[in-house]
C-alpha cells in the first residue's frame, strides 16, 4: 500500500506470501497501484517491506524464498531460469543459467531482422565473441553478423568510442530492422545500449552481460550512456533491451577483482530492500567468491527479482528507482574524482556504501548494528571500505553538486532508515550529518 503527503512518499511492500504463477512457472504480473508520476512531486521516498501484514500488496518474488534456497541445488535444469522485467508492452526476459550461449534457440528468437551488429570489447572477443556469433547464426544463415571491437575499461566510456559502434553500423549499411548485441561488461551494455538508442532514432538491442556488475544489475532496466568528463553516466538514455541473456559459464574467466566488484552491488539489494537475502549473503559470502555454481546463480537471480520488481514500478527514475543507486552519489564522486577506471565501479560503490551508512546512523536512522554489519560484510568480500587518501572533502562537494539526483539546487540521497533492508531517498536532512560523514572519510584540505 501508499501513502502520500504533498512532499512525501511511503510505500510498503509485504513479503509473506509467494505470488501466483502462470503455467510456464513465471509469476504472474501484479497490479502496479501507486503511479510512478507521484513519485517527482516528493522530496521523501520511503520504502518498508513488511513479511507481516496481509493487508499491503504482493511482490513478484517473495523474499522469504531466500530461506529456501539451498546451495545444495546443483543440478542443472534444462530451461533457464527466467526473471521477467514488467513493462506492459516493453516487457522482456531475463535469461540465466549455464550454457546458454549453446542454446541459440533462445538468443535467435529475439532478433529482429538479417542484420546484427554485436560490440564487445578487446578483452570479450577472444573468448565469447565466435560462440555469440555462433549463437546467432547456427541454423539461420540468413543472419549476417557484424562486429565492432572496442578498447576495454570505464576511461573509454565516451563520446569517441560511442562514435566507433556508429561508423560500424553506417559503413555496413545496417537498417532500421537491424539488431544491436551488447557482448561484455557495464561498459559495454552501456554503450552498445546509448548506441541502439541513438541510431536511426532507436533499433532493436540485447544485452549478454559477461560480468557480475552487469549480470545483476547494469544490463537491466534499460540505462544506458556515457561518462563526460565532469560527471560519470551525465550523457544517455533510458532504452530497453528485448531480452538480458546471462549465462554464468561466462564468470569462469572473470578476474577475481571483477568478481568482487560485482558483489558490491548484490550487497546492496540486500541493504535497501531485502534483509533476507542480506543475511543469506553474510552466510554464504566465501561461496559466492569461491565462485560456487548454486550460489553465484542464486545471487543473480535474486538480484535480478529485486531490480525488476523496482524497475517496473519506476521505470525512469522518477524516485523510487533511484533507491538502487545506495553508495553511489559517493561512488561516483570517487569515480570522477580519482580517474575513471582507477577503481572499479563496484569498488566505488562498496566505499560510497559505507560512506551513505555512516551518514545514516549520524542523523539516527539506523542503529550501530547494520553499521558493523556492512563494514564486515564489504571486508570479507574483499571490497573498499573507506575512499582512496587523495579524495577530498572539496572534491567530494563539487563533483556531487553535478550528481543526476540534485533537484532545485538540493542533493537528494539514498540513505538506509529503520530496520535492515529499508531505505529512503531524500534531500530532507540535516547538513552538518553530510559535512561530518566527508570529513571523517577524507582529507580536509
């Protein structure tokens, strides 16, 4: 259920009970009672999900599902899993499992015309890119694929690298019919994604994320963009994939750090609105970075129901979607700060983290306990807890004042609030806590 001041929004969302399915297994969409157009007249965004009351609306996936799940499961299935984004027309699926990319059944079935173009990046295409091409064509020689092979890293996220997929696309003459692959990471997704939205006004695109970072949240709901100088993902648009195909076999040749990086952002699901799979995290944690097969499937696919429940209530960010972005206005800042690529992204979300947690408990909002217990469980995942020593407080403030979610010249920020697994988005709130948080995280001059 809602509820609404003029300057504020609560919802509450319950728990308890699974949803209905459908006959394929899927559960089956829900009525969606509050409109998103509520959300931009708010300053406050709150969010409180209950496992008691029977009276407040059902979620795709329940999180008490999360107590189920075994790592025992090992055994592989013959279908994926499928996560399905709800956006009435729009709606896609997400795809995971082992494999898939031998499947090319379920890559085929959602590429519209001949033409493909797949980008990917120099450190992709030697493993991945002949399997996709593969995928793509195996039975159906009437596909001509194209490929576009950009430099790796988030310091070539820009606007002369976004041009290298365009000269791709119009010296092969593709058409309006043609369809965009994103081969990689969050970068790659993100381009490829800014680049199907931009050409001839918008072509068909899909999203194999090769990456955690972009299997459990880049590649879905529809962001894409580039960095500018003076402000990381400040350029793009909100365009949705026709499908997000993950298949887990790709995380055996991901780099530890990538890896970890990744978890950066499985953590924060369980911080702003899913205290269940927070605590199966802080159980099985050493799993997912031994790469344990049932576990990394298992914290994709919750990550995945968590982003699409938020994405098919807000879309494009009118507020509730920006309650994703936990740790990352400190994030960023460290990002556009420090030079991009200097720190993973994930990296500079797992410090932001911490930062947006302190702010927290200084103005009150939450109690010493989620304190330690996310400065542990971003230790152990081997991830940044506090931002690089050349951060100042300075360069914090200047580069935040440019950050997407100021509005009306106020930084509104996500912040936790309550008990664990609760958050909300505000610019309602006491100053003095920001400048004690930047202060007690960086230099001074």
């Amino acid at each position: 259920m809602a509820s609404a001041t003029a300057n504020s929004l609560s919802l509450s969302v319950s728990s308890k009970k699974p949803g209905s399915f459908d006959s394929r297994g899927l559960i089956a969409p829900r009525s969606i009672l509050v409109p998103v157009s509520s959300f931009s007249k708010c300053k406050r965004v709150s969010l409180s999900f209950s496992s008691a009351s029977p009276t407040r609306m059902w979620v795709r996936a329940s999180a008490t599902q999360v107590m189920d799940e075994s790592l025992s499961e090992k055994t592989p299935t013959a279908s994926p899993t499928i996560v399905e984004v709800d956006l009435g027309n729009r709606s896609y699926p997400i795809y995971i499992g082992s494999g898939l990319l031998d499947r090319p059944e379920i890559l085929q079935r959602h590429v519209r015309g001949k033409r493909v173009l797949v980008v990917t990046n120099e450190k992709v295409a030697p493993l991945y890119l002949d399997k996709t091409v593969d995928a793509l064509t195996r039975g159906n020689p009437g596909i001509s694929v194209e490929s576009v092979i950009l430099p790796d890293g988030e310091k070539y996220k820009d606007m002369d690298t976004l041009m290298k997929i365009f000269d791709k696309a119009i010296e092969s003459r593709l058409d309006r019919r043609c369809t965009f692959v994103a081969l990689g990471g969050g970068v790659i997704g993100d381009m490829c994604g800014f680049a199907a939205a931009s050409y001839l006004r918008g072509v068909n695109f899909i999203q194999i994320p090769t990456t955690v970072m972009a299997q459990v949240d880049s590649s879905v709901g529809g962001k894409t963009g580039i960095n500018h100088p003076l402000g990381k993902n400040m350029i793009g648009a909100f365009y949705q994939p026709q499908c997000v195909l993950v298949d887990t076999d790709t995380l055996n040749t991901l780099p530890d750090r990538e890896l970890a990086s990744g978890v950066a952002e499985v953590i924060k699901y369980g911080l702003i609105r899913d205290a269940e799979f927070f605590e199966w995290q802080e159980r099985n944690m050493e799993a997912l970075l031994a790469r344990d097969p049932a576990a990394l499937a298992y914290a994709i696919k919750r990550s995945c129901e968590n982003k699409a429940e938020v994405v098919s209530l807000d879309e494009k960010e009118s507020g509730l979607r920006a309650t994703l972005n936990l740790g990352h206005t400190f994030g960023h800042a460290i990002e556009t700060g420090f030079g991009y690529g200097e720190w993973l992204h994930g990296e500079a979300v797992a410090a932001g983290t911490v930062m947006a947690v302190d702010m927290s408990y200084r103005l009150g909002w939450i109690d010493s306990s989620i304190v330690e217990r996310v400065n542990n469980i971003l230790t152990r995942a081997k991830l940044p807890t506090a931002p690089p020593e050349t951060m100042t407080v300075d360069m914090f403030k200047s580069i935040m004042a440019v950050d997407k979610k100021v509005a009306d010249g106020v930084l509104r920020l996500i912040l936790l609030e309550g008990p664990l697994g609760n958050c909300v988005f505000t610019g309602d709130y006491e100053r003095k806590a920001l400048d004690d948080t930047l202060r007690a995280f960086c230099n001074k001059s």
